[in-house]
C-alpha cells in the first residue's frame, strides 16, 4: 500500500513558568488479519513551561491489514523508546504517563495510552516513550488512514501535563482495508457522486451516496435514513433524500441524496427497517475556502496560502493567475490535504498576479481568493495611515535552579533560605489591563518519599521596574508569608487603570527571599519541590 501523507496544523500557547526549588541538602530539581506495520521519520516538539525540547525518533504503527466493519482492532505506535530532554528537574521512576492521538479518516480520532513505566529520570536525561496501544473500532466498508497526531506526557506527582506537537508533514502510517460485516444486516457505502471511487466517507451538499447492503427484509420497505451525530444521537432526516429499496435475497440497493442543509462535520447515516439498524461513518463537508497571509504585497512577497474545506486525502495544486484568467509566475506548489480537509502552502505570487487559486488533483474543484499585487513603477496618491499593534505580555527567568542553604537535624527547628532565580516581566500590550504573577508550590519531598508540607515555605517578594526601563503604572509586591500548593499566592501585580485613555505596562524586575522552616524531627535526604510562578 502507498498511503499518500497528511498535513496537520496546531497551535501552542500560555504564559506559564516553572520555578524550580532546592531544599535540605542542595540537590537540583525540575522544575483480526496479520499485523501490518508502517514506519516513517517524525520530529516533535514538547513545551516545558516556557521552553522546548526538540526530538525526531522513528515511528512505527502495527494494526490489522483488514477487518470487518463494526470489529475492534489492536493498534500499537512505537517511537523507537525515544523522547524529548527532561527540564532541570529529575523525575522518579514511573512517574511520567504517556498517551497519544492517531487520526483516523472518516471517523474521530484515536488515544493510545501506556502506564507509567518510565526509570529515574535524571536532570536533562531523556524520557523513554515505551509502545502505545488502544483499541480501534472500525465503523464501516472502505479505507481507513492511520495518522499520528499530537503526543502527551503527564507527570502527576508534579500537577504537569507536557504537549508535543508534531512538526512538518504528518505522514500517514496505515491504510487499513474494511470489509463488509459478516451475517446479519449490513451496509456499505461504494460511491459518491463527482469524488474517486476510493472516496467512500466524505460528501458535499447536493451529492448522491450509493449503497448496497445484504441481509435485509424483503418483506418490509426501508424505513428512516438519518444523519446522526458520532455518538449517534441527534438523528434527523431533514436533509436526507432516500431512494432505497430491497431486492431479492435481501440486498439492499438504491442511493440518498444530502441535501443543501446538511451541516458539516462528522456523521453518522442511519438506515433503519424495522427493529434493525445499520450506522455507516459519513462526513458532509464545508464550502472550500482559501485565505492568503498576507493577501497582497509587491514583488517577491511570499504569501501563506491556508485551505479548509477540500476532499480528505487529496493534494491541491495552488497557482497564480493574471487579470485574463492564466496561470503566471509558472507552476505553483502542490500541498497534501490533511484527515480534516485543511491544508497549507507557500507561494510567492508573480508581477501581473491577481488570484489565487487551489485545485484538487482528484475531480478538479477548485477555490479561489483575489490577491492585491503591486508592480515596480507609475505612481500614485497616497493615503498615510499607521497602526500602532499592541506587543505581547511576557515573563521570563535567570536560568539556572535554586538551591537553598542546608541544615543539620539536631532536635530543632532551622530555617533554610535562599532567593528566587531573577525574573523579569514585560508587558507591552499597549492596554490598561494590569497583570499579577502568583506562585504554588508542592510539598518537599525525598527519594523515600518523606515530606515537609508546602505551607513551611515562605517568602517575602520583590518588584521594581527595570533599571533604565520606562513604566507606564507601577508595580506593587505581594505580602510576605507562607505559600500553598492549593491557593496561589501573589508574587507582584500591576492593577489595572479605569482611565480608558490611558495605558499600563512597563518593564519590571521581580524576586523574593525564600525561607523553609525545617521541622525539628525530620528525615535526613535530599527534599525537592517544585514552585510553579503563573503570569497572567
């Protein structure tokens, strides 16, 4: 099987960031059918609060090559055991929960999981991804594409959940072929009207889905024909046409109609003659639409041609085409469309260029947007305007890992102090919005699991603006006292301004002296926590 590629697109965010604590003796702290496998090269990015960690391993998906609709497959994904680099933080044994998700066409998507099995984990070391598993349930005759998609991984002890997004071109791993149930009443869909015959899960408004089936009464007329939702609720014929009828030896034959209002998205056709019923995966898809980042420049503007709409599984040549109608500045590129019907190219329009057109390389459909080009040359009255855009609100810290003052257990209470690493806000979004910045911490703990409760750490915050920086509003620190691993506790906040004509913000500089009050009676080892500092 060739399985043409995918393309996924995602986005990542959050202003969040992991301050990391040493306590006690100064250790550092984080912060049905033969199997078939298919392997491809993937890179992934996985966000540890405000920074990244970049790995490319070899993945291997193993699922059935065939199986009947309605059966539950195994599938597995392998990542050849390899992860991203932990933070400054070591992780104990098992304590990292890995699961990912697979896009599945034509129906939603699939999360394989794995128990916690990864060994200590020291400081920047590598996380070990072990084999994912999950079952498949397959909904119906034809082709379906395995994709991998986003990969997670959950650190309980810590409260973290860490994402890894997929980069570049997700390949397609898998094309599973699905045969019709065997016994009983089935159903399949062989064709839709204007798309390739391998295309049997996604239909427009206004086409005709042909079916056949066995196993049905001849005695009795075909009854409802819905749309459903998924989970096979929210069923409706309203915008269904049937034309179906049992033949002899019970085969079902005949085609339905979608009619205009059928909305997009995902959806299950339910047939229903009598107390029987038959559900078969079908998508109604949008109105292709293009838009183009930006939609004009002049010479050698290179513009972000985004697509959304288009036949899953497809690819889309994208051109350029003059004022007559005719392809200029030569052939453009061609882009793969993703499981969801989106995908994404490049293209530097030519002088002369005036549209921008998709076409798929399947059927021949085609969407279009204008582009606003501009030559070299002539002249003309201008208009100026300028727009002053508001910058991003940001935090960022000293790298590096605190580590506080040791202590010897001899019967009495002592108290190991230290400072926060420097941290430094900047907030230029040009608002009257203010911002705060508030901390958590965990409870301190050694390997043996012993604990000293989050609530003996306390500190006593500093803020100021930034040394030569200009400031629009000022910056008060929080009160000194104790912190909770429940109940944020305010570090430095900047209120927000009620004069609409004003503006907030600035450049500051924030910090606090750190003091953990170690019991009388304590275990000795080395005690780690992590303080988690949240801006917003």
């Amino acid at each position: 099987m060739h399985p043409r590629p995918a393309r996924t697109s995602r986005t990542r965010g959050g202003a969040t960031l992991a301050a990391l604590v040493v306590a006690a003796a100064g250790s550092s702290v984080l912060t049905g059918s033969p199997a078939y496998a298919g392997t491809a090269s993937v890179t992934y990015d996985c966000v540890f609060s405000s920074s990244h960690s970049v790995f490319t391993t070899t993945a291997t998906l193993t699922a059935p090559d065939t199986a009947a609709a309605g059966a539950s497959v195994d599938v597995k994904l392998s990542l050849d055991g390899k992860g991203p680099a932990n933070g400054p933080v070591a992780l104990p044994a098992a304590s990292v929960v890995p699961s990912a998700k697979i896009l599945v066409s034509g129906q939603a998507p699939l999360t394989l999981t794995a128990p916690a099995s990864n060994p200590a984990i020291p400081a920047k070391g590598e996380i070990p991804i072990p084999d994912l598993t999950g079952k498949l349930t397959v909904a119906q005759p034809g082709t379906v594409t395995l994709t991998p998609d986003q990969l997670t991984l959950d650190i309980p002890s810590y409260g973290l959940s860490l994402g890894c997004t997929l980069q570049g071109t997700a390949p397609v791993l898998h094309t599973m072929t699905v045969t019709p149930a065997t016994g009983g009443t089935a159903a399949a869909i062989t064709g839709i009207s204007g798309r390739p015959a391998s295309d049997t899960t996604g239909a427009r408004p206004g086409d005709v889905v042909t079916l056949t089936g066995t196993g049905w009464d001849t005695a009795a007329p075909v009854g409802a024909v819905e749309l459903c939702s998924l989970a096979g609720t929210g069923c409706s014929g309203a915008d269904l046409t049937p034309d179906l009828r049992v033949g002899a030896g019970g085969k079902l034959t005949g085609t339905v109609t979608v009619g205009a209002g059928a909305a997009p998205g995902p959806h299950r056709l339910k047939i229903t003659q009598g107390s029987e019923s038959v559900s078969l995966v079908l998508g109604v898809l949008g109105t292709r639409t293009l838009q183009l980042t930006p939609d004009g420049g002049g010479p050698g503007t290179s513009a972000t041609v985004t697509g959304t709409g288009f036949d899953p599984g497809d690819e889309v040549d994208v051109t350029a085409l003059d004022k007559d109608g005719k392809p200029v500045g030569g052939a453009g590129p061609t882009a793969p469309v993703d499981a969801r019907g989106n995908f994404t190219a490049t293209l530097v329009p030519a002088v002369g260029a005036v549209k921008i057109v998709a076409k798929e390389k399947d059927g021949g459909d085609t969407a279009e947007t204008p582009w606003s080009g501009s030559a070299n040359g002539g002249g003309s009255d201008q208009t100026l305007k300028v727009v002053v855009s508001g910058g991003a609100l940001t935090m960022s810290a000293e790298p590096g890992e605190v580590v506080l003052s040791p202590v010897t257990v001899d019967g009495t209470a002592h108290d190991s102090t230290g400072s926060l690493r420097a941290l430094e806000v900047k907030d230029f979004r040009g608002t009257t919005e203010g911002w705060s910045l508030v901390g958590t911490v965990t409870d301190f703990r050694n390997s043996a699991g012993a604990a000293i409760p989050a609530s003996r750490l306390s500190w006593t915050p500093r803020c100021e603006v930034h040394p030569g920086a200009a400031a629009a509003s000022t910056v008060v620190p929080g009160s000194a006292g104790p912190l909770s691993s429940t109940t944020a506790v305010a570090l430095c906040t900047q209120a927000a301004s009620t004069d609409p004509a004003s503006v907030t913000g600035g450049r500051f500089d924030a910090g606090a002296a750190l003091n953990l009050h170690v019991p009388e009676i304590v275990q000795s080892g080395e005690y780690a926590a992590v303080l988690r500092l949240t801006l917003s």
